[in-house]
C-alpha cells in the first residue's frame, strides 16, 4: 500500500501496516491508496477511455477524515525552513538623558520692545495749579490797581518813598509770582494733553499722528501755541468724539486767550515809558493783561474738567432700555346708539 503525506506529498511504500504520520517532514499521511499498475507505453489507451479511467478514479478517491483537507503544493523538495528571529540584545538603558540626536535649530525672533505710554499728572494737580494761578493773577491785577491808585494820588500828594517804593517792589513780585504759577499750570496741563491723547488714540487703535517734541512746541513758543494749542484739543475731542460736546467752551477758550495775549504783549511794549500819562496807561493795560490771563486760565480749566468728566474708555453715549409701546389692540366697535343713550343690553 501507498500512503502520500499531506504536506511533503512524498509517497511512501507501508505495505500492509497503515501508518499516520510522514518519516520525513512529520506530517499527516492521507489513507492508503491501492497502488495502480502502470500503463505499457506501448499500448496506448484511447482518450474517452483515459478520461473514464480519470473519472473513475476521481470517484473512488475515499474521503478525508474530520480535520484534514486536501492542499496544493508545488513539486520538488520541502522549502526551507525560515531562520528564527535573530535576538536584538537587551533594550539600551542610560542612566542620564542622552545628548546626541537632531539639533532643532530655532530661528529668534526679534522681539519688538513698544514704549510705554506717557504718563501725565494726576487731574488734582492740574486742579490745583490752575486754581493756584488764578488766584495768584487776580491777586497781581489787584496789586496794579492799587499802584494805579497810588498814582493818581500822587499827581496832587507827594508819596512816602517806603509807600513807592513798596508798591513797585509788590508790583515785581507778584509779576514773577505770576509767571512762575502760569509756566507750572502750563507744563502740567502740556503733560496731561500728551498723555490724554496717547490713551484716546491707543484706545481707538490708531497711531499718534504728533510726536512728543511737537507738541511740546506746538504748545510752549510764543504766539505759535495760539494756533497749534487749541487744534490739539480740537483733535483729541474728534478721536473721543466730544467735540460737539466741547466745542462751545474751546472755541470760548481760544477767544479769550487770544485777545489776553493781544492786551498782554501791548502792556509789555509799553512797559519802558517814563512820563505819568505812560506810567498810568501802562498800569492800567498791566491790569487788563493779568485779568485776561485770569479768565483765559478758568476757560482753559472749563475745557480740562469737559475732558475729565468723561473718560476715555467710557462711551460718550449711554443706551438705556426703555420700554416697548403697548401694541395697539383691535378697535372697539362703532356704537350705534345715539348721544345720551345707555348702550343695549
């Protein structure tokens, strides 16, 4: 009996003792099968017969027990067997963080330093300074009055020189009393434009279309801060949108401040007359001067407490809920009784 194995296809003699698995490979043996006698080459068989004698013995093949099945190999020798997965070696461990590998190389961003926004002084120091300067030109007007009196009775009545003296010697005081109290309340209100107008443009986001250095200028030289002064203060009402708020007292401001220069700027050129008539008109114009500079102060503090009133970051304009009108319900039908009667029942 022949017995074929089921994986190496080898066939092999077992006679008549049946056996299961392969000498070879160690695989299943199918069932024995009787061994055919081989054909003469000589005698050739016709093909019908040939494919009958195929079919024949495609039918008589027996059955595979539960388990086995019938597989296709290729002819020849088995395939080598696949070498085992070689051994890598233990896992690397360190005992600190290695330092070899890819180096991330970071370009550096140059980082862009803004300048902090300027400060100005506090609204109570501004308060106070144009208080103090007022105060201190209304005082100076006084003095030139009283000097003016002096002068008028001394067209008929010698004076007591420590009484002349004492008047022109008060009179010089509060002159640089004056200019010391008004260049203060200048460079703190030029500080606190500087500083509002930065925070009112940053809030808005947009840029300073003056620098520090202009407006500085634009507000200390002499007859220039006339025109560049108030149009800062026109610019920033516009960027906080209160000029229609402000434009009466600003422009009222502006007004007064160019007619006290104008009185101011004739007191001082005439200021180095030497006869009485001179002396009199000169002290009169003093007095104008410095009651000009006394109400163009309270105008301007008019115009600092309209800005102050409002912050920057506070809308100008508060909404309110105000509540919705009633919808109007269907008209009441048209009564058909006259004048004076009672409706029908």
């Amino acid at each position: 009996m022949i017995q074929v194995c089921s994986v190496c296809s080898t066939r092999w003699n077992v006679r008549e003792r049946q056996r299961t698995w392969c000498p070879r490979c160690r695989g299943a043996l199918l069932p024995p099968l009787a061994e055919a006698p081989r054909p003469d080459p000589l005698w050739r068989t016709p093909t019908g017969q040939q494919s009958s004698m195929a079919s024949g013995v495609r039918r008589t093949m027996p059955r595979l027990p539960p388990g086995f099945r019938w597989i296709a190999v290729r002819p020849g020798a088995a395939p080598p067997r696949r070498p085992g997965q070689r051994s890598r070696g233990p896992t690397p461990r360190y005992a600190a963080i290695p330092r070899w590998g890819l180096l991330d190389r970071v370009d550096e961003v140059p980082v862009r330093f803004e300048a902090p926004p300027p400060v100005g002084p506090s609204a109570a120091a501004v308060r106070t300074a144009m208080f103090v300067s007022t105060l201190v030109l209304g005082v100076a007007a006084l003095v030139f009055v009283v000097r003016y009196v002096l002068l008028v009775i001394n067209r008929n009545t010698l004076l007591n020189s420590a009484v002349a003296t004492g008047s022109v010697l008060l009179g010089v005081l509060v002159s640089l009393g004056a200019m010391v109290a008004v260049g203060i309340s200048v460079i703190l209100l030029v500080r606190w434009l500087i500083a509002r107008r930065a925070a009112a443009f940053r809030h808005r986001g947009l840029p300073e279309p003056r620098s520090a250095r202009s407006l500085w200028a634009g507000c200390l030289l002499p007859l220039v801060n006339l025109l560049w002064a108030p149009v800062y203060v026109i610019e920033l009402a516009l960027v906080e949108q209160n000029y229609a708020r402000l434009r009466k007292p600003i422009m009222l401001w502006w007004g007064v401040w160019v007619l006290s220069s104008a009185v101011s700027i004739f007191a001082i050129a005439t200021s180095g007359v030497s006869d009485a008539q001179g002396i009199a008109n000169n002290t009169v114009m003093m007095v104008l001067g410095y009651l000009g500079a006394a109400m163009a102060v309270a105008a301007v503090a008019r115009v600092f407490e309209g800005f102050e009133r409002k912050p920057v970051e506070r809308p100008a304009h508060r909404w309110m809920m105000v509540e919705s009108e009633p919808a109007a319900g269907p008209a009441a039908e048209m009564a058909v009784e006259l004048d004076g009667q009672k409706p029908a029942a």
